[in-house]
C-alpha cells in the first residue's frame, strides 16, 4: 500500500456516520420549523442540530431532505414546485347594493 494511504482495518474512521432515514424522520417537524417558522438558516439550522443532537450532515443534504419534504421559505419556490395554497376568497359583491 502507498505511504500516503491509511489503512481502514487498523485505523478508525475520521467519517462520521450518516444520519439513517429514521433519524431523519425523527427529527422532521423540528428541523422544518426551526427553517421556516423561527426563520433559521440552514447553517444555524445545521449546528443547532449538531449541538442538541450530534445529528451530523452537510449543508446540501438538508437542502435535499427539506426539498423532499417540501419545506420552502420562499412561498414562490414552493408554488413552482407545487405546492397549493388555499386560496383566500374574493367578495366581487357590490357593497350596498340589494
């Protein structure tokens, strides 16, 4: 083996180990609202989660999970993504008239 290399039987892993589907779904509901109704960012998202839980991923695997998840700050995005909102209804009545 080159010098260079580390062999992976004798040394232990630097890699710290992916968060499973389940811990993921664990932690869904209080990742998504941290992003979008205590207007985190994704990086104070990322520690925050790291701090409470050792919960360890990058950056651009939240964005992935939270696109999954369809969780959007910008209301646009989500639209174009398809995303429904419910529509808010319009009185074309005309006021004092009968």
């Amino acid at each position: 083996m080159p010098p260079n290399r580390r062999s992976t039987s004798d040394q232990p892993s630097d890699r710290k180990k992916r968060p499973s589907e389940q811990e993921w779904e664990q932690h869904k509901d209080f990742i998504a609202d941290l992003y979008t109704n205590k207007s985190k960012s994704l990086k104070e998202v990322v520690q925050i989660m790291k701090d409470l839980y050792q919960f360890e991923a990058g950056a651009s695997t939240y964005k992935k999970r939270l696109s999954k998840w369809n969780v959007y700050k910008n209301t646009r995005r989500a639209a174009r993504k398809g995303e429904t909102s419910t529509p808010v209804p319009i009185d074309d009545s005309p006021q004092g008239d009968i």
